[in-house]
C-alpha cells in the first residue's frame, strides 16, 4: 500500500495539543478531514490480508503525530470483519502504546464492535483487558459493552467495575460512572440496586452513573 502523509495545518495545531496536554505532536487535522483524507486507504486496506493490515497498523502507529494513531485504529475499526480470534488479539499490546483517553477509547470502540460480532469470543476477550496490570487496559473492560444496551452482560460489567472499586485513577473512576450512566438508558433500576449496593463507589462514580436516574 501507498503510505498516507498527512499535510500540517500550522493554525490548529498548537490548539489541538494543547487540548491533549502537549502530550502528543499533531498535524493539525481535525477527525472529519482525516476520514476524508483516509478514505482511497481505508479502501485499499479492505483488499490487503490481515497479515499485511498488521504491518500497516503497526506503521502508522509507531509514527509521531497523533492524526496517525487515529488512522492506524480507524483501518483495523474499518477491517473488524475480516479478523478471526487470534488476529484480532495481536492489536491488544497497542493499547498499553501512546496511551491516553483519546486513543484507549478508540480501541475500546473497535474491540466492542468485534465482540459485538463475535459473541461467543466477548468474554474472552473481556478477561485479558480484565486482567491486565495495565489501568487503560482495565478501562477497556469497564468500557467494552459501553453500547451493548440490552446485550449488555451485567455479570461481567459488574465484575469489570468490582475490580477497580477502589483504584483511584481518574480515568478507571470516569470509565465506572459512564459505564453505570449508559446502561442507566436501559435499565435505570439495575444501575440504581447497583449504586446502592456498592458503597463504596467513589463520589465521582456515582455522580456520573446517577446522571440520568
């Protein structure tokens, strides 16, 4: 495949990493303009074997701007289809790379899509993000059946948010409260007798899954 080079918009830029901490470098390209840029690549990418969209990944992902990790994650989102088990378990160390909420959340989307896909596999992968040592993995967990709705396991988002009850992280605690308030759409009484029978949920937890109740 022909590599993507991103052009640099010097006017946004700085406001983009600055809104990301200075954590990362960025051309400059808002998400809408990239998908549009991406989109002979992500066409190309559907015609490619899986082992040859790895090394594309792998790629963009090890370049420095952050544009490119977005891209690297929209063509493995774009591919899901096509990806068996094992392959799609080879993308997990990618999420413990140039880790922050933007990015995690992205492979969140993608490893649910392709649960969603493959049910049979969805618990599977739940406990390797479970019970990784790595709290941006354990987010993913939290997070996996963000928009399950009635498909929603709740014997493994109820795991997921037990583990972490007490890890003081603002990013697993924000993954609690979103989690409890997007289920709280679906079954508001479920995320109240959960509330209430969790003690010791932090406080922001429970603002966030109280939310809509």
């Amino acid at each position: 495949m022909e590599k993507l080079v991103l052009h640099e918009n010097l006017e946004k830029k700085p406001q983009m990493e600055r809104y990301m901490k200075n954590n990362f470098a960025f051309k400059g390209i808002q998400k809408t303009e990239l998908v549009l840029l991406a989109k002979e690549t992500i066409q190309v990418s559907k015609k490619i074997s899986p082992e040859k969209l790895f090394e594309e990944v792998s790629y963009y992902y090890k370049l420095p701007e952050r544009e490119y990790h977005y891209l690297a994650i929209l063509l493995l989102e774009k591919n899901i289809n096509r990806l068996n088990y094992s392959q799609i378990l080879t993308y997990i160390p990618f999420v413990s790379v140039h880790s922050w909420w933007d990015s995690v959340d992205a492979w969140r989307k993608v490893f649910a899509l392709w649960g969603a896909r493959n049910p049979d596999y969805l618990e599977r992968v739940f406990y390797i993000f479970q019970n990784s040592e790595d709290f941006w993995q354990r987010r993913i967990a939290i997070n996996l059946q963000l928009l399950f709705r009635k498909k929603t396991n709740t014997k493994l988002l109820t795991e997921a948010i037990e583990k972490d009850l007490a890890t003081d992280e603002f990013f697993i605690q924000k993954a609690i409260g979103w989690s409890l308030r997007e289920y709280s759409k679906t079954n508001p009484s479920w995320v109240t007798d959960f509330i209430a029978t969790h003690p010791t949920l932090s406080k922001l937890a429970i603002r966030e899954g109280s939310k809509y109740l």
